[in-house]
C-alpha cells in the first residue's frame, strides 16, 4: 500500500537538506550512485560472549542492548530459559549483573526490553507480559516499578521500550483483529504510550501503518483449528520507528521515501532517487518453496494465496533510531549464493534446510535534524538484525552469529567521515 502525501506544510530532505515541496526537482539535485558515497567506519572494540554452550559468558537469546557511560548492557532472555542481565566494560570484561529472577524488588520473570534514560540517570527494563516496568539507577540499583494497566504483544526485531532525549517513555502496544471473508488477514495496528517520569500516561502515539497487508498468506490447519500466518518473500513493508527526539519516523519500502514525523506535528521526508535490486531467479524459486513448506505444516495441500513474489527487493528493510539525532536505514544488497550450495536445489523442509543465499547488509546513515546523509555502514560478517543494535554518536553494537548459528554480541567505534568519529 502506497501512502498519499497530502500535507500542506510537507518538506522533502534531500542528500543536501531540507528544501521546501514545489515544482519537480531536477535528477541530477537528488541522485547520488552508491559509489560516491562516504563510508563511515567500524572499528571493533570488544567480544562479549564465547559462543560456546555451557560457558558462563553463552548467550542463549540476546534481546536486547544498551549502553551506561562505560559500560555495555546485554539483556540475554530465552522464553522459559535461560535469563541474565549482564553488565560488560568497553573491552568485553564482565562487571556484575542487574536484577535478577524472582518475584522481589528489582527482580523479574522474563524480561523482553531495555532502555536508557540519559537525562535522569535511570534504566527501564520491561517485562515480556502484560504493563510491568523495572526501574533502575545508573549503577544498577533497584529504584520501583512502573504498572500499566495494559498489557500487549511484543515486536520481535523492534524496541518495545524506548526514551526520547527529554526524558518521555515511549511504550509499544499492538491493537490485533481477523479479517472476514474467505480469505480473511491478520490485521495488527501499533501505537505507543507516552510516560512521564512517574509512569503516567500522558499521550498516545498511533503508527499509521497500513490496514490491510496484502502480502500476508493465510493458511488454516485441520489439526488445530486456527492458523499459519507467513508472508511473500521480498514483499514491501511498513517500517517505523521512535528516534531520540521523540519523532517518528517511517515509510513503507516499495520506495526509499522516510517520513519524520516531530511531536510538534512538522513533517519532513528523507528520500533517495535510487534503482530497486533485481533478485535472481533462482534466489526468489527458493524463498517462495520454503515459504510454501512453512505454511503447509497442518495443511499439507495448501495452495498459494497470495501475489507472487516480487522480482525486485524492498528499497529498505529497517529503520533504526540513534542516540544522537541520527536515523539509521537498513538495506540489503544482490543476493549471493553461498560457497558449496546448489541454486538448482530447492528446500526439502520448513526447518532442517539452511538457506543457500546471502546478501551484504548495508545502513545509510542521515542526520534526522538537516537531512543530511552522512554516509553507509557496511555491517560485520555475521550481523543479525535482532537483537535491534544500540547506535549513538561513538558506539556500534550488536549481535553477531557464527556459522553455527550461535550469537556475540561486538562493539565498535564509529569513524565519521567528516570529523573521524562524531
């Protein structure tokens, strides 16, 4: 679904600012081929974490990042596992934990998110379930709980919990519905609750996501009478996210077009004048019989029921808040088959086959206040997109699995191209 700019005081940012919407703009004012831009580079400060099962410092699912002055956080949660709250310096050695599990203060039963407020010293740690959010002192010190009345669905690969730089809590909920019909859709409508310091609702937020997903395939299972929900490989999505001024940013990828949305109700857009990447023919054959595997489970005559799959990518797959008025776009590259595989060999399974593509991961990095793009990150060998990466000014984290499928978590210091790292 292509969203219908209509807003009277609408600006576009180019690569070069902010330049007020009127007559078309010539080619040449908003191109800029992916060979002349500037790389910001990544220079690697620590491991954290072995990889190795058994080992204290193992991950078995980092959900979450952070960062407290010197210091790295890593929310490592596996529902009805595994659950520790790590605290690690700048060169990967362990300083302590925060928490931990229980029913007491400042402990916790599965916690799903993190977030850091920089402006009141504190750190917020939200449950997996229902409105529960823990509150602590930089140093990790217990200081309350915050309840909301709600409770709500997580986003995987998405903040559920997020602090703008004046100190306003933003808390993810998702609004769920069944379409009707013979074909009926699974329709979810986020939006955010904004907290103040004391953990009371003082606004909400609604995504304005699309209404309906037309990419979306449904199939029912005899076993169980409810249903599979998948997708078509490739297809366009909505994305969004809060940013550290408290904007929202978001776009839907069928082009490079990024709404940025302040609390004051000023629109402004990012874009980027820049060809699709085609997708291999035999890349996309692969994608569409593993998605039809998935869905078969529980109904193993299942049709397709949705478009085919797209033979270009999205235009972008993330958008990514900075701490430091920065936004972060996520792009993937030409698919490339993995050394060893066979293209003509087509997945057997829905979970024992490994995909045989890979791509290279890129961010295009735009400062949110002028528009300005500052550059592309080329993502390390092994990035994984969930947890979501903790970015400001100075730090890179994330995670990163090895060939077993394993994950650590590496920092990095960025190098700007304009200042050399700020």
């Amino acid at each position: 679904m292509r969203r219908i700019l209509k807003y009277a005081a609408l600006m576009v940012i180019s690569l070069n600012g902010f330049i007020p919407l009127g007559p078309p703009l010539a080619q040449s004012s908003i191109r800029r081929s992916q060979s002349q831009l500037q790389t910001i580079e990544l220079t690697e400060l620590c491991v954290i974490g072995t990889g190795v099962q058994g080992e204290d410092d193992f991950f078995a699912k980092p959900v979450s990042l952070g960062v407290v002055g010197d210091s790295i956080l890593v929310l490592d949660s596996k529902p009805g596992g595994h659950v520790r709250f790590s605290v690690y310096g700048l060169d990967g050695i362990p300083l302590g934990t925060i928490g931990g599990i229980g029913g007491g203060p400042g402990e916790y039963r599965q916690p799903w998110a993190l977030a850091i407020d920089d402006k009141n010293d504190r750190i917020f740690l939200r449950e997996a379930a229902g409105g529960k959010i823990h509150v602590y002192s930089r140093a990790g010190l217990f200081i309350e709980v915050l309840r909301l009345p709600v409770g709500g669905l997580l986003a995987i690969n998405k903040p559920s919990i997020q602090v703008s730089d004046d100190g306003s809590l933003f808390f993810l909920r998702f609004e769920y519905k069944i379409t009707e019909g013979s074909h009926p859709r699974f329709i979810r409508q986020p939006f955010y609750y904004i907290l103040d310091q004391d953990g009371s609702v003082t606004d909400t937020l609604r995504v304005p996501a699309p209404t309906e997903d037309r990419y979306q395939l449904v199939a029912n299972s005899r076993s169980t009478g409810g249903s599979r929900i998948g997708r078509v490989p490739f297809a366009p999505t909505y994305h969004w996210a809060i940013t550290s001024s408290g904007a929202l940013a978001h776009g839907y990828s069928d082009e490079f077009l990024i709404m940025v949305e302040s609390s004051t109700g000023e629109i402004n857009t990012i874009h980027r004048d820049i060809s699709p990447i085609a997708i291999d023919s035999k890349e996309r054959a692969w994608y569409r019989e593993f998605e039809l595997l998935s869905l078969r489970v529980g109904q193993d005559d299942w049709k397709w029921n949705g478009p085919s799959v797209p033979r270009t990518k999205p235009f972008f797959q993330a958008i990514y808040p900075c701490k430091n008025v920065q936004i972060w776009v996520l792009r993937e590259g030409q698919g490339q088959l993995i050394e060893g595989s066979n293209s003509n060999v087509l997945p057997t399974s829905e979970i024992a086959d490994n995909p045989i593509w890979e791509s290279i991961w890129t961010f295009e990095v735009f400062d949110e206040m002028t528009g300005r793009l500052l550059g592309i990150v080329n993502t390390p060998e092994g990035f994984s997109e969930f947890p979501a990466p903790f970015i400001n000014s100075e730090l890179f984290i994330c995670a990163v699995e090895d060939e077993s499928g394993a994950q650590v978590v590496k920092a990095y210091e960025l190098h700007f191209p304009d200042s050399g790292g700020g």
